[in-house]
C-alpha cells in the first residue's frame, strides 16, 4: 500500500508537502481540486513514490494519512453509513473475516484488492448508493487519522494490513455491488456507453 500525506485534521491531500501547487485554493473550484487529487492519485498507482519521496513528503506534512487506491489493483470499498455496510455484509462474512477493514466516523473500508484495474466510482447495493469504491485515480483517510472533530480512522482488530492481505475478488460484481445503478448500467448497454474500441 501506498500512504500519502493529508492536511492535518483533514481529508484533503497535503499537495505542498508532496511539491505540487495547490492551485484549486487559489481558484477555489471543486472540479480543479477533484481533478489534481485524481491525477496525482492515478499516477501515484501507476508509479509508486521512493521510500526517500515519501520520507519527504511526511516530515513537511500533518499528521493524517491516506492510502493510495489503484496500486497493485487494491480497491477500497468504502461504506459511508454503518448502515449500509451492515446490509451489505450478510453473505460476505467469510471474505470480511480475512482482510483489513477500518472503522470510519460515519461508516467501513474494507480493503481487497481486483484480478483487472478498476478506476474509481460510486458504489451501488441494488438500486441504492451505499459509498466509493477507491481505486485508480482516488484514496481514502487511514488509521491513525483524526479529524477537526475528534472522529478517528481505526483498523479493526486483527485486520490491519500488518495482520493480513487483501483479499483477491474478480470485481464489484462478485459482491453484489455495482459503480452505477442498475438503471444506468441499463441505460449505458443500451447506448453503448462505458467502452472504447483500441486504434
């Protein structure tokens, strides 16, 4: 897994401390901030910092942390609500019992990691949004981070990434989970969409 700093007490990536310019607070666009944060996670998953980058980058930084998605195909699912999660999990039990998941403030990651590269997407349980699926391209908050408001990021126990690997699944389908509803995966067949013939 690949850690990257964030500002502390926040989500955000602490792009001075990595030495790229935070031009979206300047500009103060949503869509420049998702496009930087994007990039440089895509690229990070693509080709992974040194040991001596990442030492840099976390001497100038907070104390948040984040893990790349996309980096060995690792995919994170992440559950905004207990609620969700808790749905979900019936019928998942085995997988869930061999490999990391981390309690969120509001919800669970469960960390796997995909047989092909998955980009980054929302996550659909039937015809419900139930979070992001973290891969390519975006990463999520880890253990030990704190925010502002005292809500923490915390491995469960015995299933850290230092207690087991992620576990290996074919793709979201496997699980019952979807990056779109059901009526735009309909909707994107029946028009084509979502593909692109190689040149």
């Amino acid at each position: 897994m690949v850690g990257v700093p964030l500002l502390d007490g926040g989500k955000h990536l602490d792009l001075p401390a990595m030495g790229y310019d935070a031009v979206h607070r300047e500009a103060m666009l949503k869509k420049l901030k998702e496009l930087a944060f994007a990039g440089i996670c895509f690229q990070l998953a693509q080709k992974p910092p040194s040991i001596d980058e990442l030492g840099s980058w976390f001497r100038a930084s907070g104390a948040n942390i984040g893990i790349v998605g996309g980096v060995r195909n690792l995919l994170v699912l992440d559950f905004d609500h207990i609620g969700h999660f808790e749905t979900w999990r019936n019928g998942h039990e085995t997988l869930l019992r061999s490999t990391p998941i981390a309690r969120t403030p509001s919800g669970f990651h469960v960390f796997l990691r995909s047989k092909a590269a998955l980009p980054t997407s929302s996550l659909h349980f039937g015809m419900r949004r139930v979070g992001h699926a973290k891969a390519l391209g975006g990463y999520v908050v880890a253990s030990p981070s704190v925010l502002r408001n005292g809500s923490r990021y915390e491995w469960m126990p015995g299933q850290s990434p230092f207690d087991c690997e992620p576990a290996i699944v074919d793709g979201l389908s496997e699980l019952s989970l979807a990056p779109v509803s059901p009526l735009k995966a309909g909707y994107d067949r029946l028009r084509g969409r979502g593909r692109f013939e190689d040149a």
